[in-house]
C-alpha cells in the first residue's frame, strides 16, 4: 500500500460513490492555473488514517516541479502586486462565498483524509473561510504612514509593499485552516505562493486551490506541489533556499522550523514560524471548577489533542486538585467517544499516523513506569484500530518523566498539583516553547499578574479556545516567529518603504 509507483493519475477504485461525486476530490497538482503530474510520473497514496485504505494517488513531486513552481509564482507576482487592493479583496470575498458553499463537501475531504470527526471538519472549515473573510476586508486597509518631517521642504512617506514569493508550509492537523490563514494574508498583501501541503494531508489543499480557481484567482498566484515523505526534504530546500523566495510561512514542529530557519538564513529571508506548544493550564481555587472542567475538554481534547495549542499541563491547585479531577475525569469518561469521524456521536477520531500513535504511547508508558497513575485510558484502543488511542488522564507526574517537558500532541492530559501561585508560574514557564496558556481563577488581579508574568505569545483567562481571525496568533522563545490573523497576520508579508520627497520649493 505504501509503493510508490509510476503511472497515470487516477481515482482510486476504493472510493465510494459519495466521492466519486465530490467535484473538489483532485488528483493532481495545481502549478500556473493547470492540475498537472509530476514531470516523474510518479504518484504516492493518501490514507484514511482510520482504516489505512487508500482515498487517492496523487502526484510524488520533487524539487524540479518545486522550481517551475516558484518560478511560476515570481511571474506571477509581477502582475498581482499591481492589482488594487479592491481587487484583491473582491478575490478573496470570492473565495469565501465558494469555500462557505461546499463547506460540506471541503468537511468530508478532511475527514477522509485527517480523521477527525464530522463536527470537528465542520468546524475547521468554518474557522478557516473566518480567515478568507477577514483578509478580504483587510486588504484594504493596509495603510502607511505620513511622518512629520525635521527638514523645511521635505515630507517622509512610509508604505508597505508586497514581499514577493512565500513559500507556504502547511501541517496535517488542521490542513484547511493553516492554509487559509497564510494564503488569504499573503494575497491581500500582494504576494504570491507554493504551498507544500503535509503528505498526510494533501486532498483539502487541493480542494482549496479548486476553489481558488472558481472564484478567479489568476494563474500562478496559489501553486500547490504534493510529494510523499520521501520528497519532503528536497522539495523544502527549494522553497527555503530559492532565490526567487521572498518568505518562508512555515507551522509544525519545532525541529523542523530550526531546520528550515537555517536554511532561510542563507538567503536572509523573511520567516513566519508557527512552532510547538506546551501549553500549560492552570486552575486556582477560586475558579468555577465545571466551568474550567467544560473549557478543559476543549483546550485538550479537540482534534483528539493533535493541536499545537492544546493544553499539555494541567496545573491545578491543592486545594481543589481532588475536585477537579474528579469533574474531568467524569467530563472524559462521558464525552470522550472515539470511532470513525463519519459515525454519529463520535467526538475523537484516530490519531494521524502510526509514528505519532507510537509517540503517544511511548510517553505514556515511560511515565507509568516512572511511577505516574492512568486514571483513565493510557492504551491503544485496538478493538477500533492501531491508531486509537484512548483519551488518557495521567496523575503523579514528575518532572523525571519524558511527558513532563514533551509536547505530547495526543489525547493525554497529564495533570500536576501546585501550592502557591509562584510555583505554577514556575512550572508553566519551565520550558523552552511559549505558544499558548490558559489560567481560571475569578481574582481579577490574579489574572492580569498571570497574564503579565506567563512567557506565553497567548494567554486565554477562563476560556480554553483562543483561536480567531480578529486577534495576532503566535508564540515566543522556541515557539515561532511572527504573528498570523489580525492586521498583523498582512503585515507579515509586506516589507516597509521609506520614500524622502525633498527639494519640494524648488
């Protein structure tokens, strides 16, 4: 199941009638307007992670197609950037129309190919057209500024340009959202793209780019090059080290963004990093404990933990450690249901591959053997499938366990007990990523001295969801550089000119 081979592209006869029938199901890459093979003729399969069978072959690209991409987006880029800003908008208002009309269509994709449950695919896309959305109206607003000038007869002038070229790296946990939220923002702000989509989630981007296309987004602005696992590593030097690349948009791991950081650097490009969490959530006493239990459901076990800003740590206080436990493990037990993500009721899906079910476990198992207590789960659910994992709740952690300081990106809630608001921010701030954290606590000084002393790029009080267009996502120290959504998230992909008009009384 896994040989690559050569041929001609095509469905694959596993395919139900349901996708025999979706017309945004490519099989084919999307270079300059055109869905095209690789110049290799080579194809790779795309699983459902649920039941390994195969959805479709879709073309194994390598870095010859990686620079006819790029070269193709230059092009491209001579034109674009001198669309006016109202253009640009009417595009991506476009796109945003037709993305919220086959929202269902584009949900099905996800499932297929990520694994995750209906409502959640519903819900990404809904998050992810929010992007489109705002970028749409954003692009107008990208102003610049007048400065007072210190010389008579002289006036500075400051505008934003386009960048140029981005190369958009995307991850396989929220394959439309992460898309949406670069592209829609380097397209109001002028620029152009190749995205290099996760192998284990090529099909949504595809869909995207379909849909790009119907709603007139001219040829060579939005280029998708698809390649295994194999190619990942030659095709990402060319998106990274290519002269014509004026920025790399990367979010995953952090060892993968401190390799293609090195790789920019020989450039000096511009990067936007979207790195890994170890989010820490931290409840005090005076915090409404089933109001914090309900929001912890949310921060943990949404996409069944494979988010970046998922909760890691639970810090809860002595005081109502016993309490709380008790009220999330009853939340998990009840709510916690995990099959095929097209089953009625199923709220958690499969994990996205072997090798990260294997992470989770082995975490897991190191920490009981370590001395930590499974309160709930701390399996492999094999009477479902190899990459089930059981939604877990994990006690007596210690910091001699790997779970302590890993990203587990898993449906693992390792939970830990504090005494004094000191030592949770200790413990909270004791590691190198500073993505996202969550506090619940009712003191309104409490919140704003967390808020305040938290090494986190994002702080949510008494909430467990963050995310949104209208606000700058983005961490700091080993979680990223840069910030997506927001006026910001446009910012990122404009370089800032000075211009001095002097001699203006000659």
């Amino acid at each position: 199941m896994n040989i690559i081979r050569a041929g001609l592209l095509h469905r694959h006869c596993l395919f139900n009638m349901d996708f025999r029938q979706m017309h945004l199901l490519k099989n084919q890459a999307f270079i300059n307007g055109e869905w095209v093979c690789a110049q290799n003729k080579l194809v790779f399969p795309v699983l459902n992670p649920a039941d390994d069978k195969v959805i479709a072959e879709i073309p194994d690209m390598d870095q010859c197609d990686a620079k006819i991409a790029v070269d193709v987006a230059l092009e491209a880029f001579k034109t674009w950037r001198d669309t006016t800003a109202k253009e640009r908008s009417y595009i991506l208002r476009n796109w945003f129309e037709l993305c919220k009309k086959n929202s269902e269509e584009l949900a099905h994709i996800i499932t297929a190919e990520a694994g995750k449950p209906l409502a959640e695919s519903r819900g990404e896309i809904l998050y992810g057209n929010s992007f489109i959305e705002w970028f749409a109206d954003t692009a107008r607003h990208i102003n610049g500024e007048v400065i007072p000038s210190p010389w008579p007869n002289k006036q500075i002038i400051v505008t934003r340009q386009p960048i140029g070229v981005v190369s958009v790296i995307t991850p396989w946990n929220f394959p439309f959202a992460m898309i949406t939220r670069k592209v829609a923002a380097l397209m109001a702000a002028g620029c152009t793209c190749v995205i290099k989509p996760s192998e284990d989630t090529p099909l949504t981007a595809l869909a995207a780019a379909k849909l790009a296309e119907e709603a007139g987004v001219p040829k060579g602005v939005i280029n998708i090059v698809t390649c295994s696992r194999k190619n990942a590593a030659p095709v990402g030097k060319v998106l990274c080290e290519d002269t014509n690349v004026g920025c790399i948009s990367f979010t995953g791991s952090t060892y993968v963004g401190q390799i293609l950081y090195g790789m920019a650097a020989k450039g000096i490009k511009r990067v936007a990093l979207e790195l890994g969490g170890n989010a820490p959530f931290i409840v005090f006493p005076s915090a409404d404990l089933e109001h914090a239990a309900d929001q912890a459901m949310l921060a943990k076990f949404r996409n069944n933990g494979q988010a970046c800003i998922g909760a890691n740590r639970f810090l809860i206080h002595e005081d109502v450690y016993d309490d709380f436990i008790k009220i999330f493990k009853e939340r998990i037990a009840s709510k916690c249901v995990l099959g095929h993500g097209t089953k009625e009721g199923v709220t958690c899906g499969p994990l996205i591959n072997l090798a990260q079910t294997k992470k989770v476990a082995g975490l897991v198992d190191d920490a009981i053997s370590k001395g930590a207590k499974v309160e709930l789960g701390g399996k492999v659910a094999k009477d479902i499938g190899d990459k089930f994992y059981e939604s877990t709740l994990l006690l007596n952690v210690t910091p001699d366990m790997k779970i302590y300081q890993e990203e587990v990106f898993g449906p693992v809630a390792v939970c830990l007990k504090f005494k004094t608001e000191e030592e949770a921010l200790q413990i909270a701030n004791s590691t190198k990523s500073g993505l996202a954290s969550y506090v619940f606590t009712k003191e309104l000084g409490q919140a704003f001295r967390m808020s305040g002393k938290l090494e986190f790029g994002m702080v949510g009080i008494n909430d467990g969801i963050i995310s949104a267009a209208e606000p700058p996502f983005g961490g700091i120290k080993e979680s990223g550089i840069g910030r997506e959504g927001s006026k910001h998230g446009v910012e990122e992909y404009t370089d800032i000119k000075y211009t001095l008009f002097s001699a203006l009384d000659k």
